[in-house]
C-alpha cells in the first residue's frame, strides 16, 4: 500500500489523500510517518482524522506540547472525537495540567463510556489531583473493564497507598505479580509497600523473588543488602556482574562498603567507596562514604583530604564540615591547632546561621528541659544517659527529641523514663526548632556535637532561651548560640577557652556518670601474664600510640598487650595493624569485638589499660574500671585527650596514673605493672571506690546540671 501511494504521489504530489494513505501505510509498516502526516495536514486543514493521528504520534514521541496542539486542532474540527478528547488529556497531564486532563477524559467518556483507556487516564489525574479515594475508585473501574493489565494494578496501588490504604494496596500488587510473575517493576513496588508496612520478611522475599528475574536490578539489590545483610555481599555483587552502571553501579558499590564497613572489613570498604568515586566521582555522599571507612581503617591524614575534597565541591554541605570538625578535633595534639580549630568551628557556626524561630511565652511551671541526641541507645552517649537521665526526668519536666532512626532494648528503657519522647528523624531542622519552641522548653541540651546525627541546625535557630552542648562531643560546636559547653575542671583546666566559640561551664565533680551494666562479670584477680590492654577503637591507635607502647613492652619484659577493637576479627585489618606496629609482633594480642558480656569479661586478662591519644579512650575505659583495671593516661591540652584523668581524678587515682609526658607514660607503666601486690589490691577494691564515686552518682549529676543551667 505504501508503495502504490508513492506511486501515485510521484504523478500527484499535490494530493492530501494520498499523504494521507500514505502515512496511515507506514504506520502500520512501523515507518517514521510524520512528515507524510503534516504534509497531508497542510494539503487537508480541515482534516481532523489527520489532525488527531498527528496528536498521537507526537505523543508517542514526547512532544507534549506539539501533542496537545494538534488534538485541540483536531477537536475544533470535530468535537466528537473520543480519542483525541483522551489523547488531549494524555498531552495536558504530561504537561502538569491534570484539572484540565481531567475534563478531557470525561469529555472522551461521556462520547464512548467504554473507552478503556479513557478510564484508567481519567484515575490518573484523579491521582496527580490529590484526590486519592476518587483515584482508587476510578482505578477499581478500569481494572474491572481491562483485567489483565498489570499496570492499571501498579497504579491501583499507588492511589491506594496514597489514601492510607495500605492492605488493599498489597493485595493490588500480589494480584499484579500472579498476572505477570516477570515484571521486575511490580515485585520491586511490592517490596517496597511491604517493608513500610513494617513486614520486612515479605518485602525481603519479594527482592528475592525479583533478584532471582533480574540480578541487575540495584534498587532491588540495594534494598535487600539492607534488610538482609548476611545475603548482602552475593546481591550486590551479582548486580555488579551483571553490569550495573553509571550512578546506579555507585549507589550498589556505596551500599556494598556500607556492609563492609558494619562488619568491620575497613580495606574493602575503602576499595569499594574508592570504585564507587570512579563511577561518580564528585558524589558528595561517596566522598563522605570514603571519608568514614578512611577514618575508621585509621588513615586520617588521606580521610582529611577527602573531606577537604568534599568541602571544595560542596561547600554548602554542613555534614562535610561536622565530618571535617570531629576528625580534627579528636586528633588535636597541641595547644598551636587551637585557634585554628577554633576559626573552622565558628566557619559551620557561620553556615548554619538563620533566623531564630519564635518562640512562645514561657509558660509558668517546672522548668522544661530538653535533650537533643541520636545516641540515646546501644551507643556510649545512650549507656551514659542510664546513669543520670532517670534522675534528670524527676527533677524537671523532661522532653527527649530522639534523632535514631532505629530503636532498641536501650532505648526502650530509656523511654520509660522520659514522659515526652518526640521522634526527631521525622521533622526537618525548622519543623523541630519550632515543635521545640512550640514546647515551651526553657533550657535545650545537645548530646551529639559533631558527631553522626546532630541537629546543630536546630541549635542555630534558637528554639530556647537558653543552649548548651554536653556530653557527646568534646570539642567547639561553633555555635554562637549555644550558651555553653558543659564539661568538668579537668576535662577543661584554665586556658581551654581559646578552643572555644561557647563559654565554659564545669560540672563540680565529673563530667558523666556511668551505669553498670547489670550482667557485668565479677571482677576477676590478676592473672599469671602480665597484659597491658586498649579495647579502643583502630582510629585511636595512630602510629605515635603503637610507638609508645612498644616503648611499654620493651620497659617490662614478659608483658603482652592485648588489642580488642571492632574490625580485628579480620585478617586484613589485623595485618594492617600489625604492619604499623614497631615491636615485637609476637607480644600482641589482637581480637575483634563481642557482646557485652564477653567482652567485660575479656578485661579479666587485662592488668593495666593503656590509654591512647590524642583521642582518650571514654566508655571503654569506664567499663575497664569497673571491671577492676586502672587505666595509664597521657593527657593533652585538648578535652578529648582528658577524658582519662578526669575519670582518674574523681576516683582519687591521678597520682601515679596520669603521665606527664611519653617518658613518664613509660616509666609510670614500668612501676605500676612490677608493683604487682598494690595493683592486685588496687584491682579487688576498684569497683566499690568507683561506686561510691561521682562516677556512679547519676542523681548528683542531675543535680549539678540542672544548677548549672540554671544558674
């Protein structure tokens, strides 16, 4: 047919029939028709047939805009044509017009109330309208007239799901995927939907049942690595195989380094951020990625040049500069980096700055305090918190805002103390400050610092009268309005305010107070083998520490040292380590992390804890006290180097404990290790002096924060 239009063309090129005849041929031929179209439309005008075929070709070609030209020409020709009033309502719904979409599929099913895909288009606007009972419905009615179309159900659910009814919304897509038990997109959603309804086992089974079709797939893969990490490295490396690329290779290689890194695998966590670069090399989430496992492996010089990296590129980004901020801080090792700490901090200060929410009159009562954290559970801040926050909740009206995505057995306790816990991770930095202001609450406490999580944007907008930072962060949050940064004498002797952008405020006796944990093992007398011990994480042990203690070692024949960190539980982080060590390899001892109950148990070996710098230990040198051993610490001009006298100090134990310099630290070991008759005594009477200590008097601490705050 083609050809004999042609044919007849060529001795009458001026004929709009047989342009006509000619595009409806190539059409069906599957040939590009449009300019036999417009060619027949320009000898046709008044042609609305030709008119609507060039609207649905133009649409098919995503020329919205052309598309909905020509279906309005079409129907000022004849206003009667059913598909090109749908046609029209397709054109003006890709171009964002859904209320006029809306009255074009009505107009087509009011000429033809069986045109099919008039109903499922006129659900779609309903849908793109907000209206999303009218959209079900309108989707009811057009899976009814077409049952075998697995999108019509796909959509279904999307209205479903937006109007809150979530089951229906499964029971669409479970019949979308026994239609069509191949369609990756369908098995994807409803894994999807299923994990928000909080039914993780059947979403993870729907990525399965997805990933065994389509092993590419790496949202799928993605997903269930999350879910499921024991199935994580074969998913997201099946993706990989199967040759995933561009953004969505690097969102698989970054989720691939997450697992990595939870398992403790640093190397290969820094080999795939560092893939994951190639593939998007300016990501700023893989630039901070890479950042995180550079630190954790203990490379910081390169993790500051990546985030330095991320801060050129990003300069607007706020975590980039909290990431930058905690690494420089906790490697302070000089009083000469003060004021240059000091100036960055006040950098972010600068960048967060905003106008303050308004804040209500203060409302007449008990004062309300507020808390501020992402680590109120299994985490260091969260075990802390055990000790005072039940104590702090009798004494004030207290409100937690709690930025874990994730609650656990920790958290649970914690909430049952607390009367008002607001989940934060829902509410933006302006949607929190003003619930906070809205509260009425008089003094706001940030747990968190720089640390992952923070909420200093919140601080930055002034919800309360009165600011302070405590606890999780030992270093300037660069905030000028944070009234204070709450530490103790000796975690902030005279002279620390040249670090600081917040004036300093000193807790009469301790800066913590610490819990017991409840199945702690009795403590243990010493042992045969003398054991130096750190169980601090690799970041801490830079090659300055390893030097010192080998220095240890070589001052006390027979000793060993015992390293227990997360990470150590793999060969290739322990060989790393063991690369940087300067001494007798055969005297380590390296082991990876356990539960809490093993590894308070695990400072039964242990004699002496050394302490390392510039980065003190904190949780672990609370529970090795406790656990009866006494900790060796060299503190430096930094807060974060002194976290170990200051425990010290509140026991009565400074003298003969702290050091003053690498060769006092040396010496000290020498004597404390050989006077094995006091460090036995010393061991079996160190639990009771800690518990009868300011280190174990949570309602004192409450006491002394709240004068403090208040003062």
């Amino acid at each position: 047919m083609a050809a004999l239009a042609r044919a007849m063309l060529a001795q009458q090129p001026q004929e709009g029939a047989l342009w006509k005849a000619l595009s409806v041929a190539q059409q069906m031929l599957g040939e590009d028709a449009l300019p036999a179209l417009q060619r027949a439309l320009a000898l046709l005008p008044g042609d609305a047939e030709l008119a609507a075929n060039l609207g649905t070709l133009l649409a098919a070609r995503g020329r919205w805009a052309e598309a909905c030209a020509a279906c309005e020409r079409a129907l000022r020709l004849q206003p009667r044509l059913a598909g090109a009033h749908n046609n029209h309502g397709n054109a003006l719904l890709a171009l964002r017009r859904p209320a006029e979409a809306l009255a074009a599929f009505d107009a087509a099913l009011a000429l033809q109330p069986g045109l099919v895909a008039a109903l499922g288009n006129r659900a779609r606007a309903l849908l793109a309208l907000a209206r999303h009972d009218e959209a079900a419905q309108a989707f009811a009615l057009a899976v009814a007239a077409r049952p075998g179309d697995v999108g019509l159900r796909m959509h279904a659910a999307t209205a479903l799901t937006a109007a809150g009814r979530a089951t229906e919304a499964v029971a669409r897509l479970r019949e979308a995927v026994v239609l069509a038990p191949d369609h990756t997109e369908a098995w994807f959603t409803l894994g999807n939907l299923l994990n928000d309804c909080g039914d993780a086992a059947g979403a993870a089974e729907a990525w399965e049942r997805l990933l065994a079709r389509d092993a590419g797939h790496a949202e799928a893969a993605c997903n269930l690595s999350l879910l499921r990490p024991e199935r994580g490295e074969a998913v997201l490396g099946a993706a990989l195989v199967a040759g995933v690329g561009g953004e969505r290779r690097a969102a698989v290689l970054a989720n691939l380094g997450g697992l990595r890194l939870q398992e403790g695998r640093f190397g290969a966590a820094v080999a795939a951020y560092r893939e994951a670069l190639a593939e998007v090399p300016d990501s700023p989430q893989a630039l901070s990625n890479l950042a995180q496992a550079l630190k954790r492996q203990g490379a910081l010089d390169e993790a500051d040049a990546v985030l330095g990296r991320l801060i050129e590129r990003h300069p607007a980004l706020p975590t980039a500069r909290s990431d930058r901020l905690l690494l420089r801080s906790y490697r302070q090792a000089g009083v000469e980096v003060a004021a240059a700490l000091r100036a960055e901090a006040s950098d972010f200060g600068r960048v967060v700055r905003t106008t303050p929410v308004p804040r209500p009159a203060r409302p007449v009562g008990p004062l309300r305090v507020g808390l501020v954290s992402a680590d109120l559970r299994g985490h260091p801040v969260g075990r802390l918190a055990e000790a005072w926050l039940p104590a702090l909740a009798a004494r004030c009206e207290l409100s937690v805002y709690a930025n874990a995505r994730v609650d656990d057995a920790l958290t649970q306790r914690l909430r049952e103390a607390v009367p008002r816990w607001v989940r934060a991770t829902d509410l933006d930095d302006a949607a929190l400050a003003a619930r906070i202001a809205d509260d009425g609450i008089a003094v706001l406490i940030d747990l968190s610092g720089h640390t992952g999580g923070h909420r200093l944007g919140v601080f930055a907008r002034r919800p309360a009268p009165r600011q302070f930072s405590w606890l999780g962060y030992a270093a300037s949050t660069g905030l000028a309005e944070m009234d204070g940064f709450i530490g103790d004498r000796w975690l902030l002797p005279a002279g620390a305010e040249a670090q600081f952008v917040e004036p300093l405020l000193r807790l009469p006796h301790s800066f913590v107070a610490y819990a017991p944990p409840a199945d702690a093992p009795a403590v243990q007398p010493l042992g045969d083998t003398p054991r130096f011990g750190s169980f601090n994480a690799l970041h801490k042990l830079g090659d300055p520490v390893l030097a010192l203690w080998a220095r240890v070692l070589d001052a006390t024949p027979g000793s060993r040292l015992l390293v227990k960190a997360p990470g150590l539980q793999h060969e290739a982080e322990r060989a790393a380590l063991l690369s940087r060590w300067p001494g007798d390899a055969s005297r380590l001892e390296l082991e990876g992390p356990g539960p809490l109950a093993d590894y308070l148990a695990a400072f039964g070996r242990v004699d002496i804890a050394l302490d390392p710098f510039p980065h003190s230990g904190g949780m672990t040198t609370l529970d090795g006290l406790w656990m009866g051993v006494p900790v060796l610490t060299l503190p430096g001009p930094a807060p974060i180097s002194r976290q170990g006298l200051s425990f010290m100090q509140a026991l009565g134990l400074a003298e003969g404990w702290v050091a003053t310099d690498a060769d006092d630290f040396v010496h000290l070991a020498q004597a404390r290790l050989q006077g094995r008759t006091a460090l036995a005594a010393l061991r079996a009477g160190l639990r009771e002096r800690m518990a009868a200590s300011a280190l174990c008097d949570g309602g004192g601490l409450a006491d002394a924060l709240l004068a403090l705050v208040t003062a």
